[in-house]
C-alpha cells in the first residue's frame, strides 16, 4: 500500500510546525510513536497514554536510530539545548500540529472511511488496488482514532497521488475533529448498524455520528454512502446540506453502483453489477455479501477519483484479505485437510451474522462439519443477551453442525443453541483450545469469529487460528 515510503521532515519544519525551535539540523524519515517499531531516522514523539509515558522511553528510542525526540517534559540526562530535542507543552497536540501541517503541504487526493464494519478491510483493499495506477499511502492496520488518524497524517509521504484514512468511532463526538484534521475530497461510509450501542444509543445516533466524516469535505468533495442501509436518507440528507456529490452503492434500484447479481463457488464471488447505467461483470477471491458490497464502494471511490473502473475492477481479483477478516487457510491433518476461517479480528452482530451466511455457504468435505467458533460481541449495551442468544437462529438456517462458544455474553448462545450443536463454552477463549484441537478432523471447515476485545489477557482469539493451523 505504498507504506515503505518515507515522509520527510526536517528539524526545522517540524519546529515550525509546532511552533517552538529546535537546534537542530537533522532530517527525519517518518515519526514514530512507538520505540519498539521506531525505524532508524525517525523521529519520536513522546505521548502519554493510559498505560505507558513514551517519555519513558527516549533512550529507547534513541537507541533504536532516533534522529530526534519530541517531548513535553525533559529527563535529567537530556538539555533543552540538545539538539536532538523539541519541547512542546502538550505532545498530543504536537502530533495534531504535525498533522495539521502535513495536511496543509500534500497534494494527494485522501480518502476518508468509516462504517460499521468493513472499515479496514475496504481500507487496505483499496489502497492495493490504486497502487496500480499511483503512489498510495494509507492508515497502519487500523489506526483509526485520536491517535492513528493524526499519526497517519503526520506521516503523509509528499509525493503520494492518493491518502486512504481510515477514521473510527465508539464514542459520540469523536469523529467530527479526526474529519476536520483530514478534510478529504472523498468520504465513504461502508454501512451504518447497530454497534456501539452501548455508548451511542441508537441507530439514528450512530448514524449521526458516521455522517459527521463530512464535517470538513475539500470543495466538490464526494460522500460515498450505501443505499441498503436504513438510516440513508438521513445520511444522505447530512450529505446533501454540505453540497455534497452523493453517490451510492448496494442493491437498491436506484443505487448509482448497483448490484445485480452474484454467484459463489468454494473460494470465489462472481459479481455483474450496473455502473451508472453499464454493466460491469468481476470476481472477488473471497466470499460473503458484505465483501460484495465493499467491493461495490471500492468502485465508487476508484470513479470518484477519476480511475478507469473496468481496469480497477479486473484487479479485484487478485485482493489480499486483512489477518482476521476472513482469510482461509487449508491445514492438513490426518486422513486428508480442514479449511480454517479467519474472522478472528473483530465482531457485531451483522459482521457475525455475515460470517455464519459465509459458513453456510462452504461445502464440507466427506464426513466433514461446519463448525462456528464463537467469542464474546462489545458494546452491544442492554441489547447483548438477546443479540448473543439470537446468533441461535442465524446458526441453525445456515446449517452449521457445531458451535465452541467464549467469553461472558456467548453463554446467552450457548444456552439457546439446540442441543445437538453445542460442543463446549468457556469464559476464556484459550480454555477451548485442548478440546478444539482434539474435536476437529479431516473435512472440517472452522470459522473463528470474535471481538477484539477477546485479545487481552488469556481471551485471545487468534490463538484459535494459531492453534488450528498448526495441527499439520
């Protein structure tokens, strides 16, 4: 995704930026938050987090290759006339000042996503496909908050034709400033659905809070938004108040990017659509309708960006999936292969629900069984025993032969699961592992899907992926 460029800044343009001075006369490759990742020539920027101080860590960072260090309070080992070293009162709104200039210097066309679910996914996807056409640059992983959205930013390389900014939420409020710090020419709302519910309330909520990612569009910009969803028109109404240029996506009749039909095979989606008018047939290797529908958003943007969509599109075949968004893996084991499922990156109630129709749809082997392994969804609110318990319904229509459930909220599945399905419940995800690795055999498909909550301490979802690819 064009990530190995480097960003260019050097001790004075920095200081500008943050309107100190420094004495220094060195040139940083990048910025770094973290001293374990720092690259050699980076700078590093100090802040203070929840559960560490990186101003802790400077002899780290300077032991790493650090050509400078950003921070708020100085050592005793260190003089402010190092000239290594820029103080600044606050090193979160250095980072922001940082990307705030970096915004103001880039000739790219950026791109900002959100949704529901699907971000990342349709982030990195569609930074590999522009690769083909220009330099891209976009958001690590799934840097996404007040944190990922201006480090990404601040690492803007100058010479990239096009940014991909992926910006999150789970709280009200917080993406209105990570729009304002982005202003894109184009903004993308995958889908808007019941998540965060905990926090944000409803689905209107929630979906006030995804349209807010129009909060500071470059002139002419373009709002990209999903017509399947309920809460459209109340989007598109956000979108419509700030002049926007609305183009939409799904299979809504009227939908500019509209789908007409898909056909699946054991690793492949077929997909003919209609583009404003004109067909257009292509191939996913992959397989779920919200991959189709991300795919059909993809296109909206490579349009809005003035890309040939037909030579976009016959790329899609060659897309690389995310770890834990829905990559397989064939594993084999005695008497023959098992086909692992990886959605061990995050969860909600559509996202699961979409995993489990995927399920539904692979082929088992001989004497092979779907199997669901399940973990806890966040942030459901007062909703979660009823939307764990309900995944019962989804489990059964699809025909999924047994179900390994984990965590707190998953026993409201577990206890409504027919009898016949249920293998075992644990409150931690690596308490399943020893019946796991005995349970499967040859012909099996399994599925691991979660939140990423699961990840701290022994809940780690992953591990079941880990756990099951090594057993050849």
């Amino acid at each position: 995704m064009g990530n190995n460029l480097s960003t260019t800044w050097s001790a004075a343009e920095i200081a500008t930026a943050l309107h100190t001075t420094c004495g220094g006369s060195w040139i940083a490759n990048g910025i770094s938050k973290d001293s374990r990742t720092l690259q050699p020539g980076n700078v590093f920027i100090a802040l203070q987090g929840p559960k560490t101080d990186g101003h802790h860590h400077l002899e780290a960072a300077f032991a790493a290759g650090a050509v400078g260090v950003i921070v708020s309070a100085l050592p005793a080992s260190l003089s402010k006339d190092d000239p290594r070293i820029i103080l600044v009162p606050d090193t979160l709104q250095a980072l922001y000042d940082l990307a705030t200039a970096a915004r103001a210097r880039t000739q790219a066309q950026l791109v900002a996503i959100t949704g529901s679910f699907g971000k990342t996914s349709t982030k990195d996807t569609l930074a590999s496909l522009l690769t083909a056409f220009e330099k891209v640059y976009a958001s690590e992983r799934s840097f996404n908050n007040h944190w990922g959205v201006p480090f990404t930013l601040a690492n803007l390389p100058t010479d990239v034709a096009f940014g991909v900014i992926e910006i999150g939420m789970n709280h009200k409020g917080e993406i209105a400033p990570l729009a304002q710090l982005v202003s894109p020419h184009i903004a993308l709302i995958t889908t808007v659905r019941a998540m965060h519910m905990e926090n944000l309330g409803s689905l209107e909520n929630i979906a006030d809070e995804k349209a807010n990612i129009f909060a500071n569009m470059q002139p002419n910009g373009v709002a990209i938004i999903n017509h399947d969803d309920a809460t459209f028109e109340r989007v598109a109404n956000r979108a419509r108040e700030r002049g926007l240029t609305i183009i939409t996506f799904g299979k809504h009749p009227i939908a500019n990017f509209r789908l007409i039909d898909y056909t699946t095979t054991a690793m492949e989606t077929h997909i003919k659509a209609d583009i404003h008018g004109n067909p257009l047939a292509y191939s996913l290797p992959v397989i779920g309708e919200h991959w189709v529908s991300n795919s059909l958003a993809m296109l909206a943007v490579i349009h809005a960006l003035g890309i040939d969509i037909q030579q976009a599109a016959s790329g899609l075949c060659n897309m690389a999936l995310p770890e834990g968004r829905g990559m397989r893996h064939q594993v084999s084991v005695s008497g023959g292969e098992i086909v692992v499922i990886d959605e061990s990156y995050n969860a909600g109630p559509d996202s699961m629900r979409a995993a489990i129709t995927v399920l539904g749809t692979m082929q088992p082997a001989a004497n092979g069984r779907r199997i669901a392994i399940l973990g806890d969804m966040r942030e459901i609110g007062e909703q979660s025993a009823a939307k764990h318990a309900s995944l019962a319904q989804d489990l059964v229509a699809n025909n999924i032969h047994c179900v390994f459930t984990c965590g707190k909220e998953m026993t409201h599945l577990y206890n409504t699961l027919p009898k016949d399905m249920r293998i075992i419940h644990k409150l931690q995800a690596a308490d399943l592992l020893p019946e796991l690795r005995d349970f499967v055999q040859a012909g099996d498909v399994c599925m691991i899907k979660g939140s990423k909550g699961q990840y701290a301490d022994r809940g780690h979802m992953y591990a079941l992926v880990e756990a099951l690819l090594k057993l050849s």
